[in-house]
C-alpha cells in the first residue's frame, strides 16, 4: 500500500500512513546496531518523500540520539507540523536515580520535557508508554497523560509491551472518568509473533484501539536475508541474534517462496500479511540502509490463497482460554449442538488444529 494512502489510527482522527517509520535505528551510540546521522536522513528524507508522515522513536534509543537527530532534521526542513511525531516513556535515563523512569506523575512530566528538548518541538502527536509500570497505579498514569493533552504538549496517548488486562482497565477507567482514552498499542507482532492474536488484538478491535506492530520481520528473519544453507551478510543484527529455528525456517521457507512467485521481497510478503489482518494495523518498519527501507516498501497484494498458506505455516499455539474461543467451536455453540457437537454427530470433536484465530 502506497505511504499516502493514509488511515485513521484507532478511534481517532489522527490520520497515519499505513507504514510507520521506526527511528530505533537512528544515531551509532556505541553497542546499537544503529546508523550514522547522513543515512538516517536519508532513510527519512525517502520515507517522507514517498508520502510517509508518521515517525516513531522512544526517548532512550540510541540513548537519546534518535531524537536528537529526528529534531535537527525537521528544523533544517521546517516541516514538523507535516508529520505524525511519536515518542515514548518508560526506561530510566538517570542511573542512579529512582524517579528518572517509570509512569508516575513527576517523572512522565520530566521525561516528556527532555524529550521535547532533543526533538526541538514543543508537542508530540502520539506519546506511548512504554511498558508497564507495576508499582505506579495506572489512574496516576493516566491522569497525568490526560493533563499533558490538556496542556497541548500531546496529542494522544498508547500503551506499549502492557498486558490486555491492564490495557483494558486502563482503557475503561479513562471512559468512565471522561480522561483521554488509549488510541493504538504497540505490540510485538509478525509471522514469527502471532501470540498478541490470543488476547491483546481482539481487546484493541473490541475497545477501538489500532495495532503498531514493532519488529515485524522479527529480527530481520523474515527480511529475506535469511534462508536455508545460505550464509546472512550484511546484518549488523546478526551478531546481537542467534539464527533461526528449523520451526521459524518452516514459515521464512513459505514467505520466500512467495516472494519468489511474486518476483518481490520477502519483507513485502511478510509487511502485507500484517496489514491484511482484522482491525486497523500499522506496522513499524525500521532500517539500518535505505536499501532497506526501499525493498520493505515494495507494494504486494496477496491472494486469498496465499494468506491462507502464510496463515496455517505460521498458526500460534494460543494460551488458555484462546482454545476455547475459535470460530468453529462459536459456530457449535449457536448452532444449537453440544460444545465438541456430539448431539447431532454430524461435527468431529473439536481439536487444537482446527481452531481458526
């Protein structure tokens, strides 16, 4: 899908492009597998010339670099109020000190601030959380998120890495007590990452949140780099992950096989999977070249017949209840028959391999 052909991110009316652009990789502080400032601008420039508006980075990649370098580039170009600008909070940037991370109201307040400071701005359009903050309670976090949207400095707000039963409370708190409701969760979630469909991605299309997936390509194993018996160059990653499973090899096999039937990359197939997906789906894409970031943008319209082999390779094992939950057993259920539909014998008992999420 073309990068301006925009969507509503979740129940909202901020409009994104459907390919978020990831800024993890931006700035080489020492030990990231990160890229110097004249490919990130390049990597940006292409993004945002292609019709890409929305950029994601987090207040502590790079150890503040990314921002750094996302806010030196929209000041030469003048052009911060074209773009969707989003940044995180969480991780603790001041060793040492006990308030310098988390999600309690100082330090969310003292966070946003530095943020702003290295993205020489004075808003974000989309603040996430980070992760969760188990020792912060969750009203404290959202009220405070709610006054910086009052204040102007955000625009809106999203969980990222949270459990589906503290998102949902989080979410039905802000409603009940008129606060700023969550719009998107970043999450994990590729062929390789199918667990978020058990809980996390039926509360976010029930509860009117868009999914942001980060590491679509799980490590780049889905990049095309990675096949069977060939050895992976050009990967700075390689050296932070270790190779594939022969389970994971089972689903790059398939997503390069039609990539090849295609004449595309595996990163297309796999990218264009996500966005098929129920519900408003918004991958982040990240690059270390620019070569990168063009071959992930390669437009790829997949068959019916190919999601659906893409679909069965790479099929999670759900935790309880998720088993109980299928399409087919709901189809049992209200068509009057008994769970496993032993009344009219017509159906087979209900097994793990034919639950569909």
């Amino acid at each position: 899908m073309p990068l301006d052909h925009y969507v509503t991110l979740g129940r909202s009316g901020l409009r994104v492009s459907p390919f978020a652009l990831g800024a993890m990789t931006f700035g080489d502080d020492p030990g990231s597998a990160g890229c110097d400032v004249e490919e990130s601008e390049k990597i940006l420039g292409t993004y945002l010339d292609r019709g890409g508006n929305f950029i994601d980075t987090a207040n502590f990649y790079t150890n503040g670099h990314s921002e750094k370098i996302l806010g030196d580039f929209f000041k030469a170009r003048g052009n911060r109020d074209r773009v969707v600008l989003a940044s995180k909070f969480f991780f603790n940037m001041h060793p040492g000190d006990p308030n310098g991370g988390g999600a309690g109201r100082g330090s969310i307040r003292r966070q946003l601030h530095e943020t702003l400071r290295r993205l020489g701005t004075d808003y974000l359009d989309l603040y996430w959380m980070h992760n969760w903050d188990r020792n912060t309670p969750i009203e404290e976090t959202l009220s405070t998120l709610d006054d910086l949207v009052g204040s102007g400095k955000v625009g809106y707000i999203g969980f990222s890495n949270v459990p589906a039963w503290v998102t949902a409370q989080a979410q039905t708190t802000a409603l009940l007590k008129s606060w700023t409701p969550l719009i998107a969760l970043q999450v994990e979630y590729s062929l390789l990452a199918r667990t978020v469909e058990g809980e996390i991605a039926p509360m976010a299309r029930d509860m009117g949140m868009a999914l942001v997936p980060w590491s679509p390509l799980k490590n780049g194993f889905l990049s095309g780099k990675y096949r069977r018996g060939a050895q992976v160059g050009d990967s700075e990653r390689a050296k932070f992950v270790s190779a594939p499973t022969e389970e994971e090899f089972r689903v790059i096999d398939v997503v390069t096989g039609i990539a090849d039937e295609l004449g595309t990359t595996a990163a297309a197939v796999s990218l264009a999977w996500l966005r098929a997906q129920p519900g408003t789906v918004v991958p982040i894409i990240g690059a270390r070249k620019l070569e990168h970031l063009e071959s992930n943008l390669d437009e790829v319209a997949l068959t019916a017949e190919q999601i659906g082999r893409l679909d069965d390779v790479s099929r999670p094992d759900l935790n309880y209840p998720a088993p109980l939950h299928g399409e087919l057993r709901a189809m049992l259920q209200f068509a009057g028959t008994t769970v496993d539909g032993e009344r009219s014998g017509v159906y087979p008992p209900l097994v793990q391999s034919d639950v569909r999420y």
